[in-house]
C-alpha cells in the first residue's frame, strides 16, 4: 500500500477518522508502524463482521461500497475493492 509520511493510506484514513471521532475509533498512539496495524486491525474487523456491502452514489455521482458497522466505524471501496476510505456515523 502506498504510504503519506510513513503511514499507509489505511493508516492516514484512520488518523483522520480518529482524530474527528475518537469515541468510534479509539485513540491514535504511536508511530507510523503501530497506526499502520491499528489502521489493518480495524479494516480486517470491518470486513469480517456480518453484513454486506451497499453500492451507493455520492452527489456527484460516483458510486462506491460500503459497509457499515452497529459500532459506528465503516468503510468505503471503490468498486474494483481497492480502499477508499473509512466512514464513521
């Protein structure tokens, strides 16, 4: 995966997400190595919990999947499966 100032794109987007809303995603600590395996652990939960992939439309019409947990923490694919992001609720 490709890497913004030593952390994977993951791992970015989950600094990001973290910092808006740390109540979801837990507090980021640590290097690049150890957000980059937070970053992971919560993509891998993601996909392994129950529930399907939604296509959906943003307004400028490109579609993605998502997949939403009761928790609150998500992510957004593009539709070759490549990541795009995570989302929280």
């Amino acid at each position: 995966m490709d890497r913004k100032g030593g952390e994977t794109v993951v791992g970015h987007a989950l600094q990001k997400h973290a910092g808006r809303n740390p109540d979801i995603w837990g507090k980021v600590k640590g290097g690049p190595d150890q957000i980059n395996q937070m970053a992971l652990k919560h993509l891998q939960e993601i996909l392994d919990a129950p529930g399907e992939f939604h296509r959906v439309k943003n307004p400028r019409g490109i579609e993605f999947l998502e997949k939403k947990l009761s928790d609150g923490r998500g992510v957004r694919l593009n539709l070759d499966g490549t990541f795009k992001g995570f989302i929280d609720q």
